[in-house]
C-alpha cells in the first residue's frame, strides 16, 4: 500500500508539472478509491469531491470545445455556401460573355457572308462583261473566218481542178515510169547475166594467174638455185686460181670474176628472198636472234675486214621471241648489207642493238655512212631504187626489207643525217600470231 500511495503522489506531481485536468481527475479518483479501502473515508470524500470538479471542467472543457467545433463549421458550410453562389455568379457571367461572343460571331459571319457576297456579284457581273465583250469579238472573228473560209474554198476549187490536172500528169507519167521500169528490169537482167559471166571469167583467169604466179614463182626460185651453182663454181676456182696461179695479172683478173661473181650471188639471193617472202608456207618457231646476228656478220667477213668496219652487238630480251626465222634473217641481212654498203671509209662502225619494248623487239642497226638525202624518204623502199649513180647495190634490198616487216605485221623507221650515218629501227611483234 505504500508503493501505491507512493506511485499515485507521483502522478499526481506530473499533473501540477504539466497542468494537465484529466491527469488530475484521475489521480483523485484513484485517491478517493484508496481512501475508501484504507477506511478515511474523510479523505475518501475530499478526493471524491475534488475528482467531481475536475470532472466538470473537463466536460465543461469538452462541451465548449464541441460547441467551437459546432461554429467552426458553421462558418465553413457558410463560406461554401458564399463560394457556391460567388461559381454561380461566375458561370452566369460566363454564360452571358460567351452568348454575346456568339452573337458578336454571328455578326461577324453575316458581315463577311454579305461581303463575299458583294464581291462574288461584282466577280459574276465583271465575268459577264468580259463573256459578252468576248461573245462579241467570237462573232466579230466567226465573220471573218467564214469570209475567209469562202475564199479558201473558192480557192480549193481551182486547186482541185489543178490537182485534177496534175493527177492526170501523174497517170501519164507513171504510165511512163512504168514502161521504163520494166525496160530497166530487162536491162538489169542482162548486166547481171554479164556480170556473171565476168565473175565466171575473172575468176577463170585470176585462177590461171595464180597458178601461172605459182609456176613463175616455182621457175624463179628453181632458176636462181641453178644459177648460183656455176657462180658457185666460179668462186671455187677463183679461191683455187690464188693458190695455184703465181701471175699478177691473173691474179687480178680471177679476183675481179670472184667479186662479179659474188655480185651476181648476192643478186641471186636477193631474187631468191623475193620469192621466200611471197611464199605461203613458212616455218613458224622461236627465233635465236644471238645465234642469227653472228651467222649474218659472218656472211660479211670478207667486206668487213675489207672496209675495217667495227661492229657491236647488244642484245637483251626477257622473253622468248617466237617469229617466222626465215623473214627476221632476210630483214637482217639486207641491213647489214646496207650498212656496209654505205659505211664510212674512215673509222667505221655498224652497230645492232635489240632489246624488248612490252610485246614487241626492237631491232636496231646504226652506221656512220654517208646518210640518205631527205629528197629521197619517199622512194627509198621502192624496187630497184639506187640513191646515187655511185652506188654497187641493185636497188631490192631495202624493198625486200619493207615487203618481209609487213608479212611479220611489224614497222620500220628510220632516221638519217647526210655523212653522219643512217639508223634503221624495225619494230616486231614478240609473237606473231600463228596462223591455223
């Protein structure tokens, strides 16, 4: 009982420190309770009355706290009462501006209504001017053409009556062109019977021309190696007449049959290359231009060591030259032998250089002679063309070089100073295409 009574002064000190009614009440009713059990019933009452005090002031406190509570929203259903008619007010006002923005629409739209209307009058009637100016003009023109289609169709009258004319010329002439044509067509026939039977001739006789070509060709080639053999002859018995004849003057005459003879081999071999070019069938294989070169300075020893003439060869080519040797060995020699024909009588040089340029070689001979005039560019692959009078040549050399580079589809050209020399450059295909 102690600790409760202890416990009960410890609430009731929290009370007084926080002032607060209801803690008070309670604390006096629960002293009253104690008092009650603890028999003072003096104290009891005390308690009791001051727990009825407190109990009115705390329901006169809940009361007046009800009733502000009561005003309190009073004043709040009042001032929404006031904010519901203040929105009535406002959507009445609203009402009223956007039915008189109508009515100012309204009006507007009826203006405007009336102005196009105005102006779409003003349009139709400024149109109707304008359809009736242009009605006016229509007929104006209607008028005039038909003046004018009246005289045109005066004037198609006499037109027709001249067409009728002219159609009448027309048949007479095409009766005309008729009967030529068919004199033409007789005559036509005729030429083509006599070109057939030209054709038929032609080629009758171009026939006969091959085969005589062929024959000619055959005697030719055939006659220049029987006569290389008794020239052949002459020149052993002029090489034996230098051993076994001691007279001077023999001697000397042998060495003059040798050299006419060598002349006449020479023109021999020339014929003979002539004939090496017209020919058809000839061996198609790799040409070994090293092994050439030497074989035809060889074949010029004797004149070349006669005349002291230097030569140089450079040769350089990374492919395989594959040609018709035949061809590219008389293209050689009868450069050569032009160059030693025509070389310097001091210090002289013939120099062959071949190299490769892509898919074509290059072939190259240079030499210091006397050069050839401009006078005579034109004329100097002719037949039997000799630049001067002094000349021991027969005038088919350098023919018979132009005729062998066209067999091979190849070109030459050629640059020359007059006594500074001459410089042949002979272009070839690296291969020529192999006919089937």
């Amino acid at each position: 009982m102690p600790k409760l009574n202890g416990n009960l002064d410890m609430a009731a000190d929290i009370g007084k420190q926080s002032g607060s009614i209801l803690i008070k009440r309670n604390n006096y009713r629960l002293y009253a309770q104690l008092y009650e059990v603890l028999g003072d019933y003096k104290k009891a009452y005390r308690s009791h009355v001051l727990f009825q005090q407190y109990d009115d002031s705390v329901y006169t406190s809940n009361v007046a706290t009800k009733m502000a509570e009561l005003e309190a929203l009073y004043g709040v259903e009042q001032k929404e009462q006031q904010i519901k008619l203040l929105q009535q007010e406002k959507e009445l006002q609203s009402s009223k501006l956007a039915i008189q923005q109508s009515r100012i629409r309204t009006q507007n739209v009826i203006m405007i209504s009336s102005l196009l209307g105005l102006v779409l009058v003003s349009v139709l009637a400024f149109n109707i001017y304008l359809y009736n100016r242009r009605i006016r003009r229509a007929n104006y023109e209607i008028q005039e053409q038909k003046e004018e289609i009246q005289v045109q169709a005066e004037e198609l009258v006499d037109a027709n009556e001249v067409l009728t004319r002219l159609n009448r010329e027309v048949t007479e002439k095409n009766e005309e062109i008729q009967a030529q044509s068919e004199e033409l067509m007789e005559a036509n026939q005729t030429i083509n019977q006599i070109n057939y039977n030209l054709e038929v001739k032609i080629n009758e006789r171009t026939n006969k021309l091959k085969e005589a070509y062929k024959e000619l060709d055959t005697f030719f080639y055939r006659s220049s190696h029987d006569f290389r053999r008794p020239l052949t002859t002459f020149m052993g018995l002029a090489e034996v007449a230098k051993i076994t004849i001691k007279d001077n003057n023999a001697l000397e005459l042998f060495a003059k049959v040798n050299e006419t003879a060598h002349t006449l081999d020479r023109m021999l071999i020339k014929l003979q290359s002539i004939s090496d070019v017209g020919a058809q069938h000839l061996v198609y294989k790799e040409v070994f231009l090293a092994e050439m070169v030497s074989e035809v300075l060889l074949g010029f020893k004797h004149e070349i060591q006669q005349k002291e003439i230097k030569t140089q060869v450079t040769i350089e080519l990374r492919d395989a030259f594959c040609s018709y040797p035949a061809m590219v060995k008389i293209i050689l020699e009868n450069l050569v032998e032009n160059a030693v024909q025509f070389c310097s009588p001091h210090e002289a040089y013939i120099h062959v250089k071949i190299n490769q340029e892509s898919h074509d070689v290059l072939i190259e001979i240079s030499d210091n002679g006397q050069g050839i005039d401009n006078e005579l560019e034109e004329r100097i692959f002719d037949m039997y063309f000799r630049g001067n009078e002094r000349s021991k040549g027969n005038g088919l050399g350098l023919y018979i070089v132009k005729k062998a580079i066209e067999k091979l589809n190849g070109s030459i050209t050629w640059s020359s100073k007059q006594y500074a020399g001459t410089t042949f450059i002979v272009r070839l295909p690296l291969n020529i295409p192999h006919p089937s």
